[in-house]
C-alpha cells in the first residue's frame, strides 16, 4: 500500500473530481429543472447542509483509525454486511459512472460525431481504463491532479467570457416558486453533493489521515463554488433552459464566447479539457470498485480484476437503448439511487459501527 499513499492536498482534488464531472453533462440542468431561480440560493443552503455531514463522516471515521466503510462494515457485522455493503457500493460506483460516461458519449456523439456508433465512442475510454487499472493508485490520482486545474480554470473563464451576455434578471424571484420548493423539496437536490462518497474509502490511502477534517470540509466548499460557477452560467445566459433537454449545457455556454476574429469557437478546447476529466472520473470510480471487491474476496493482485471492470462499465453504459432513457432513468431514478446509498447507508453504516465500539468499551 506505500506506493498508494496520497497527500492530502492530491485527496481534495480526487473528491472534487468526482463532484466535478457530473457538471459537464446535464447536473446544472437537472438542478435548475428542480428550484428554478432559487438553485443559487439552494446551492448554498445544501453546501452548509453538507459541510456538516462531511464533519459528522470524518468524526465517525476518526473512531477507526485508517479502516474504510467496507472494513468497518465486517467489524459490524462480519463478512456477510461486509460483502452486502461492499455489493452496493461497487453498483453504486460502475451504476452512476456507466450512466455518465453514456450520456457525455451522447454529447460527444452529437456535437461532434453525429455519423458515429456509439460504440466506438465509449471504447476509446474503456481503452483508456485498462491502462490505468495497471498503473498504482497515487498514480492515478497525480493525473487526476494534473488535469484538476484545467477543469477548474476552464469553469472560472467559462462564467467571466459569458458575463456580457448574462441576463440578471433570470435570478428573480430570489426564491423561485417559494420557500417550500427552495428549502424542504430542494433537498433532493443534495443528490449533486455526491462525491462526499469518497470520503468512505479513502483513509487508508493517506499519509498523514490526521489531516482528514481539512480534506472534507475543504472538498465540499470547492465543490459548492465550482456548483455556483457552473450553474449561474446556465441560469443567466439561457432563458427557460430548464424547459429544454438540452445535451451538455455547458458545451452549449461555451459556444457564446469570442474573444475577437482569432479566438472563437473556443468550445473545442472546453469539451477536450472535459474529455480528460470524465476519464479522471471514470480512473477514481474503477479503481475504487476494483478495490472493493478486492477486500470482499481476498484477491491478493488487482490486476486480473483490470480488465473486467472496464469491461462491465462498457456493458451497463450500452444497456439503455437511447439518450431519453438515460435521461428518464437520470431525473426519475438515480438521484434517489445516490441519497440512498452515500448519504443514508453510509453513514447509518459508520454510527451503528461506533455505538457498537462505544458499548464495547463501556463492557
């Protein structure tokens, strides 16, 4: 595990990567779908919901040294919870990255490929996960480091080369369709916040966990603003852009800048910077998975496992038939798959592992 150790500095940038990716398709979209106007507003009122939870995660981990939530899992309740828990995380993971990876295929597919098979459009990435499942974790994650800037540069001169054309007025009503809507139904909006999941697996993977706190609460709010950047640039540069299914918003937002006669069409170089991020995403949640399963059967090597995981993200990516059922499946069913699993079975996991670990020291 020494060639796997990571700083903290590098686990921030994984976390947001995950946080990240899910902006490139249609999250902003689906957020402003869900609180219109208000999505700002509700941003923020989940990122302090979240900083929270992120605290409440690192608290209960801090009881258990640097296990991950599948070991604390068979401390719980031995190698059937650990093998169930371990089952649904690993769905989770290939699930939800499978899903991405066809929807942001679809949009590559459209804005640039529209003769092309889908087919060949995911292989490319497959390809590009069975060589990294051969390289260490903490080398993974330095190419995660590497691209992370680009993607958060990209986002920053995204939002201020469309400032001329943004309409303020698409702000208001400051709290949409009412306090309610804002505030109690926009919690289910917390869905985006999703890469805390990552906050489950990594302590074993640190140099220094002492430094677990500042990684989870500084992972949330760069991940709150990155939200922010990405929304309002929808929310203030499309009129009713909620009304339409509109393949990668932020593809389209991009389309609008110029910067003089040289330096248009720029979205090239958007969606090649986005490219790499959807494959840092997909590289995080393979090796995750392989690792995963790894403790679940006591495989000494992961590489025999290189390949399959790959292979089974390509195969669940092919399962829906086209673009509305994946958008169906998006809006109607993952977003409760997501709350479910990271921000209900998580951390139910971690508190009934540390009442057990308190009555045992009161025995």
């Amino acid at each position: 595990m020494a060639d796997s150790k990571i700083t903290s500095k590098e686990a921030i940038m994984l976390i947001v990567t995950i946080f990240v990716s899910h902006t490139i398709v249609t999250l902003p979209e689906n957020l402003l779908s869900n609180t219109k106007s208000a999505t700002l507003i509700n941003l923020i009122y989940l990122g302090i919901i979240v900083s929270l939870l992120a605290y409440v995660i690192y608290r209960l981990l801090k009881n258990f040294a640097s296990l991950d939530i599948i070991d604390i899992s068979e401390y719980l309740g031995g190698k059937v919870l650990k093998n169930i828990i371990g089952g649904i995380f690993i769905a989770y993971f290939i699930v939800t990255s499978s899903n991405l990876l066809r929807e942001f295929c679809e949009g590559l597919r459209v804005a640039f490929f529209p003769m092309t098979d889908i087919l060949s459009i995911l292989i490319p990435f497959v390809i590009m996960l069975f060589v990294t499942n051969y390289l260490s974790f903490s080398s993974n994650v330095k190419a995660v480091s590497l691209i992370f800037p680009l993607v958060i540069a990209s986002i920053i001169f995204l939002f201020f080369g469309n400032f001329k054309n943004f309409s303020f007025e698409r702000m208001f009503p400051i709290l949409g369709k009412g306090f309610t809507d804002t505030f109690i139904t926009g919690l289910g909006n917390i869905f985006a916040f999703s890469g805390i999941s990552c906050l489950y697996f990594i302590p074993p993977y640190l140099k220094d966990p002492s430094k677990m706190k500042q990684i989870s609460l500084t992972s949330v709010v760069i991940g709150l603003l990155y939200f922010l950047f990405c929304t309002a640039t929808v929310l203030l540069l499309f009129s009713f852009f909620v009304d339409v299914d509109e393949v990668l918003p932020l593809f389209s937002a991009a389309s609008y800048i110029e910067f003089g006669v040289f330096f248009q069409r720029l979205e090239s170089f958007f969606m090649l910077v986005w490219i790499l991020e959807i494959g840092a995403y997909l590289m995080i949640t393979n090796r995750f998975s392989i690792s995963i399963f790894q403790k679940m059967t006591s495989i000494k090597y992961q590489r025999p496992l290189s390949m399959i995981f790959p292979l089974l993200v390509l195969g669940i990516a092919l399962l829906p038939k086209n673009y509305s059922v994946i958008r169906f499946l998006e809006t109607n069913i993952y977003a409760y798959f997501i709350i479910a699993i990271v921000f209900v079975l998580g951390i139910s996991i971690l508190v009934l592992a540390n009442l057990k670990k308190k009555k045992e020291r009161k025995v």
